[in-house]
C-alpha cells in the first residue's frame, strides 16, 4: 500500500485510538499500527482527530463587513436588518468575494470545511451577493463545500422584487430554498410564503432551510407550516428550520403537539446560540428571555438539530472567528447541557449531526469515507470544547491544507514550572 498520509496514533471522538491512512483523497484504512510507506507520516498521538466541523448557518455575504456602513446601535435583528438594506447598495462583487476568501481562509485554519450560507435575494443589489458567493463556491471547492441557500432577508412577498429575485438566484445555481416567513407583512402573509418556497423546492428536487420564527413572539408558529408542508410535499429529511427562537417562548402544551410533528416529518432544527443569546429577549426588561430554542427537548423525540454560527463581523453580531467550538460552547451554556452525553452530544451537533443536515454521505472517520479531518490540540470532545484549543492539522479531501504547533506559554514565576500546557490539564511541562 502507498499512502499519501499516515496519521500515526490519534484519538478518535469515541476515544478508541488508531492511525490513519489516506491515499487518493480518501480514507482507505483506520486501525492501529499501520506500517506502509507514506508521502508524508506524522505522529498525533495523544491529539483528537475529529471529522471536520460544520457551520449549517451562516451569512457569508455580509460577514467581515463589520462597521460598514455604521455599527449596529440597539443589537436588534431589526436595525441588522436596515443596517444591511444600506449596506447592499455599496456591494461590489470584488468586495463580497475578497471578504468570503478571506472568511474561508479563517475557517480552514479552525478545521471548519463546509459551511451553508444563505445569501441575500430581496432585490436587484443583493444578485452582487449572489453571483459574488456563487464565485466562491467554485474558487474554495477544492477544500471547503459551500452550499448557499436562496434567502429573500426582506421578505419573499414583502419586498416587491424578493420573489422574482429568489427564483432568479435559483436559475443561477443557488442550492436551497430558504424564507423568512416571521417578516412577511401578516402570519398569513408568513404561512403562504412557506408554502409556495417548499413547493418551489419539490418541483426541483432542492432541500429548504428557512430562517424561521427568529422572533420573541410565542405567536410565530412558521414551523408548524414548514412541517406541515415537508409532510404534504415529501420532503421529509431534506427541510432544515434555522433559529426557532420563538419555540422558547411558547406555550408548552402546544410545543408538546409540535414536537413530535416535527419529528415525524424529519424536520431539522439550527440553533445558532451566538446570535441568539445576543439577539433575542433585546425588548424585554427583566426577566429577560434567552431566546434559544428548546434543543434538549427537541434532542427527546429524536430531531436532528445542529449548532450555527450565523455570523461574523456583520451587521447583527460584532465578533467571531469562525471557530465551531465557539458555538458549541455557547449552545452546551445556553441550553444547560452539562451532563457527560450532553457535552459530548455538543461536539457532535458541530460534527456528525450537522453533516446529517447538509446531506453529505461521504463524511466521517471510517475506511472508504473521504479525508477530510482536523486534528486538535486536546484529549477528547469535551476537552476540546472546555478548551477551543488550536487546530494542528487540517487536511482536506486527502490534502494538507493547514497546519499548527502548539502554543504554550512561558511562565516567570519562581520556584513553578517555567512552562504551562495550555491545555489546562494538570499534567504541566518543563
Ligand atoms: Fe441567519
């Protein structure tokens, strides 16, 4: 056997230790002590090789833009909203297209491979977006798999050209159908838009992902529709309900009819805690809500549901790094999801689930699957979430595409050791 890589004694998520050998951009053995002359072999041991992290949210049309026009002054959804309706205008598509590379050069370096966005399609100016991030797609295919979803962020029937505009993105090679049927003019405006949005999607055979009930009103009840309609239409594994902030507020015996609906129609659920404890509850006094959606309970009757990051640097959120762990941490908080299986399932909501979401098949850490992984700097999967600690390797569909030494730090005190893991486990070096 001649191998393009030999990765020798990681730890794998479920602990197990094994090496790793990749020839031809795929996984072609996973089992300890392998011996075969390779391109390139490098000892992990003692490191957690992870299938790489997913982001199921974003918005890569507006990330890095942080500050521009203005910064966003209340932190509602709302001024995000306008503050990017000014922004649109300014958009040229060298401009989405430097700040898209340079995002995907950040999640590289953080293991993250693949990443959904929605792009803006409420009008004319917002196509720059589109065609900026269909560009990128194409350029950052080699390593990272970008899939974008149709997004008419004014409102499919609200704003006058959003319809005709989401249609157009779709001609053009848009992935997937999403909405925001919270912002429409009326519940009823809200309703009819997921209807004819997942109708679109089944007479093209494309998944949905729609932002949905990103609101405090335990009114906004989109998601009953948008299960309704994956039921009605067969879509059921392909329909993805991102947010779901208004689930928090709900009455709790009609979440207690709703959740197994979703359940049953193969709904999925993104949370995107970053953003939504940010977001939600910003009109309430005290007590103030947390606004994330009920993710334990969801978790209860078996719904996928996979953490977001939604955004970096952007009108709605002023910080970020594209680090996956980030958000894992923030949902395991929010959540309250402290017990062992909880962390850990925290881990795989950035991992395994999210790749359920996106519909890849060809991903994770088995004999035939493709090589794409992340080796990090920490023991186990909720060590690596207590620590966000560096990447040190990340390879991409057989490739090396980063790669990192360990930072520790260097202490001055006397009489202690003169180095500290940073780690932060009780082994100190030096
Ligand atoms: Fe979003």
């Amino acid at each position: 056997m001649n191998l393009d890589l030999l990765l020798k004694s990681g730890v794998l998520p479920d602990g197990s230790k094994a090496d790793i050998a990749i020839s031809d951009g795929v996984i072609v053995a996973i089992e300890t002590d392998i011996n075969s002359e390779a391109g390139e072999t490098i000892d992990i041991s003692g490191n957690l090789v992870s299938p790489p992290f997913i982001d199921p949210h974003f918005h890569m049309d507006a990330t890095l833009s942080y500050g521009q026009p203005r910064i966003n002054k209340s932190g509602t959804l709302l001024e995000g909203i306008a503050l990017w309706g000014e922004l649109k205008p300014l958009l040229t598509e060298e401009a989405v297209i430097e700040r898209a590379l340079a995002y995907c050069d950040w999640a590289v370096s953080m293991g993250l491979l693949a990443i959904r966005s929605h792009v803006d399609t409420s009008d004319e100016h917002a196509l720059t977006g589109v065609r900026g991030l269909l560009a990128v797609r194409d350029l950052v295919k080699p390593y990272l798999d970008l899939q974008i979803v149709a997004f008419p962020q004014d409102g499919f029937y609200r704003a006058p050209k959003a319809r005709e505009i989401t249609i157009a993105a779709l001609d053009m090679g848009v992935d997937i159908v999403g909405g925001i049927p919270h912002f429409e003019r009326t519940m009823q405006d809200g309703r009819r838009s997921v209807t004819e949005l997942c109708e679109l999607a089944a007479e093209r055979g494309l998944m949905v992902d729609m932002h949905c009930d990103e609101t405090d009103d335990p009114m906004s009840r989109h998601i009953e529709q948008l299960t309704y309609e994956a039921q009605r239409l067969g879509l059921q594994g392909r329909v993805a309900g991102s947010h779901l902030t208004s689930m928090h507020s709900m009455d709790n015996y009609y979440v207690s009819k709703l959740l197994p609906l979703m359940a049953e129609a193969e709904v999925a659920a993104i949370p995107n805690p970053l953003i939504n404890i940010t977001i939600q509850g910003r009109h309430d006094t005290y007590p103030k809500r947390r606004g994330l959606t009920r993710v334990r309970e969801m978790l209860e009757y078996g719904i996928t549901v996979a953490w977001g990051q939604d955004c970096v640097l952007d009108p709605w959120y002023p910080l970020g790094t594209a680090d996956m762990l980030d958000v894992a941490f923030m949902g395991l908080h929010v959540a309250q999801m402290t017990s062992r299986s909880e962390m850990r399932h925290c881990f795989d909501m950035v991992t395994t689930e999210t790749a359920k979401i996106m519909g890849f098949d060809d991903y994770g850490l088995e004999k035939g699957k493709r090589a794409s992984l992340v080796v990090l700097d920490a023991g186990d999967p909720i060590e690596a979430i207590r620590l966000r600690p560096d990447r040190l390797l990340v390879v991409s569909k057989g490739k090396i595409v980063a790669r990192r030494s360990r930072t520790d730090t260097t202490l001055e005190l006397p009489g202690r050791p003169s180095v500290v893991n940073r780690r932060f486990t009780r082994k100190t070096t030096g």
